[in-house]
C-alpha cells in the first residue's frame, strides 16, 4: 500500500501542487481545482491516523515532505490558499505532528532559507516574462 501511495504523490499531487504555485491565470485555476481534488483523497486517508502509515511516520509520510514545508512556505510568499486548516483538518494536524518530530527537524532546510530561495526563483520568473 505504501507504494501506491508514494506513487500518487510523487505522480498525481507534486505535479498538481506545483503548478497551482507556479502558474497563473487559467493555467493556475485548473491547477488550484485539481490540487483540491488531490488533497481531499489525501485527507480522507488520514481518518483515524496521525500518519499516513498509522501512529508513527513512514515512506509515505517523509515522501509527503514536499507538502509539509516547501508548499506550505510556498503558499505564504504567493498568498495561495490551498492548504488550509480549515479546509483539510486532518492534513492540517498531520502537517503539525510531521513537522514536530524530531528527526523531521533536524533534517529539513532552515525556512528562512528556503523562503529567500523561492522568493528569489519568484522574482527570476517574474522578471523574465
């Protein structure tokens, strides 16, 4: 089961989620609505567990790491509401429990440092145009 999971974020959610960021107008409303529709299966599976693969974290859950720090960072830079706490609770709660474990911590890029990274790519594709 792990590996389809794996398999749907790696090939269904990062894409959805990365245009949604990174496109704009029609482009990044289609992206927006497929996103959603992605996050609600992800949701769903998280009925009952603090995990994707239940009381501890896994494959699943350090393969969802995309989720838990870059997109998020991403959605405070470019105002996007896409994961929310009140949308998706149970996302919301899983993204607090990953991000607090300690392994998760101590291995993750510093956000500030991230944050200067997207900004900077931001401002990269903003000025090409």
């Amino acid at each position: 089961m792990a590996l389809f999971w794996t398999r749907f974020l790696e090939e269904n959610c990062f894409p959805a989620m990365k245009q949604a960021s990174w496109s704009t107008g029609e482009e990044q409303e289609k992206a927006k609505e497929e996103a959603t529709e992605l996050l609600k299966i992800l949701e769903g599976t998280l009925s009952g567990k603090k995990f994707f693969g239940g009381d501890s974290f896994g494959i699943v859950d350090i393969v969802a790491n995309f989720i838990a720090h870059w997109f998020i960072i991403l959605q405070e830079i470019t105002g996007l509401e896409l994961l929310t706490q009140q949308k998706f609770p149970k996302l919301g709660q899983w993204l607090d429990d990953y991000l607090s474990c300690s392994i998760i911590k101590e291995n993750l890029p510093p956000k500030d440092k991230l944050t200067a990274n997207f900004h900077a790519r931001i401002q990269a594709a903003t000025t090409s145009k």
